[in-house]
C-alpha cells in the first residue's frame, strides 16, 4: 500500500476495464474509487430521488444530465476520505463535467496527477460487455467465456448470485459506445492539451493492464502533440 497522494481520471469507453483497475488503485493507493455508474445503480436500487432522475438514462444507455452528475460528483469529493486522493471512474464524461471538475480541483486547491486513457478496440469491448456478470454482493466481474466461476452463477469470492446489468444488452452497449464517442471521446484531446493525458494499452489480463498503469502514473507526461 502507498501513503501518496494520488488524483486519477480513467478515461475509456464502457467495458475497457475502468472498475476492475480502479478497485485496484483505489486498494494500492488507499483512497477511495468514485465511479458514477455505481453511484446511480445504488440509488436507482434504494429509489431515491437521485436514482429515480438517472433510473430512465441508465437503463437506454444514456448520459445522466450534467447537473445531477456533478452535483453528485461535488459531494462525493468533498468527503473526508478523498481529501488524499481518490480514482474517477465514469467522470468526467463530457466538457461540461470536465470543466466542472477543474474548477473544483481549483477552489480546493488541489490538483490531478492523470488522467489514464484505456484502450480497446471496439469488437473486444462489445464482447466483454455482453458476455459480463457481475456479482450482486462484492461486484466482482466475470466473463462467460473468458473468465467463468468455478460454479456457474455463482460469485467465487462471496458467494454471491451473478447476474447480468440491465444495461449490458447489445442494443443499450451500442447506445453506451455511441453516446462515448459523441461526447466523451472529446476529452481526450482536451487533457492531452492540459498535459495530463496517458494511454495504456487495455488488452490482456488484468494484472498485465494494472502493470501498465503503474508504470504510467509514474512515467513524465508525453510531450504535447
Ligand atoms: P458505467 O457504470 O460507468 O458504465 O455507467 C452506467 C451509466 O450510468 C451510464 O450509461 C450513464 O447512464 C450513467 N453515468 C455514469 N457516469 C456518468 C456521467 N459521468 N455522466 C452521465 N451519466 C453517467
């Protein structure tokens, strides 16, 4: 475990891996995972007024609107436990939450370290999409044919039943993957300009990717193109 202070954005279309290298970072580094996908499937499953607003969104494959995301980004960020760093997964998504993000980073005078663009080829993306379970207790993620249990439906960790996200069908992953490249990709550019940007290759095992970032955050910024 590391004792650094650590401000991180994975950046990536839906199924590049972003949780499961999050969940890792978070642990390495001691500092908390804030993914917004999370977020809203939480509140959406205790029906709270937030999980009812994102409930529609969600479940099409569609961005949440940027008032309600960041809003909840802002107080997610204010708590204690992320006041030594923390890893964004989901956020930002498009300019306007990016936009926000800096000005929060600025009033709290604090600043990002990264921001990690996975990469995967589409085809891949929509097959690991597809195939994916998740466990309804610990979230572990599994594959049907990549990366089965030892027991089918069955979470090897906890024990728990997987079960499939409502919003892992073809038709909604192509949403996911549309709705990225039209108002996600953009950001690329934009911390690449801002000198934060580094590109990690997402294929292979999960160790493999998880070296690749370590090896990234701690490599110089590539010079600006
Ligand atoms: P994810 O688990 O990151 O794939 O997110 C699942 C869904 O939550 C997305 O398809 C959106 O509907 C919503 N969502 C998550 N993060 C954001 C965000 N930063 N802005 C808007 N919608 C989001």
């Amino acid at each position: 475990m590391s004792t650094r202070e650590l401000r991180l954005i994975l950046l990536g279309p839906p199924g590049v891996g972003k949780g499961t290298q999050g969940r890792k970072l978070a642990q390495t580094f001691a500092i908390p995972e804030i993914a917004t996908g999370d977020i809203f499937r939480n509140a959406m499953k205790a029906r709270t007024p937030m999980g009812l607003a994102a409930k529609s969104y969600v479940d099409s494959g569609n961005l949440v609107p940027d008032d309600v995301t960041i809003g909840l980004v802002e107080e997610r960020l204010a708590g204690s436990d992320a006041q030594r760093g923390f890893i964004l997964d989901g956020f930002p998504r498009t300019a306007a939450q990016a936009t926000a993000l800096d000005a929060l980073m600025h009033k709290s005078s604090q600043r990002l370290d990264a921001v990690i663009e996975i990469n995967v080829q589409s085809p891949e993306v929509v097959r690991r999409l597809t195939g994916r379970r998740l466990c309804a207790i610990c979230q572990t993620p599994y594959h049907n044919d990549s990366a089965p249990p030892a027991v089918p439906d069955v979470c090897d960790r906890c024990g728990g039943v997987l079960v499939v996200r409502s919003d892992d069908d073809e038709a909604t992953v192509l949403t996911r993957l549309a709705e990225y490249e039209r108002k996600t990709s953009p950001l690329i550019s934009y911390y690449r300009a801002a000198g934060l940007l580094k590109v990690v290759d997402g294929n292979g095992d999960v160790e493999a990717v998880f070296r690749r970032i370590l090896s990234a955050i701690q490599s110089p910024v590539s010079p600006v193109a």
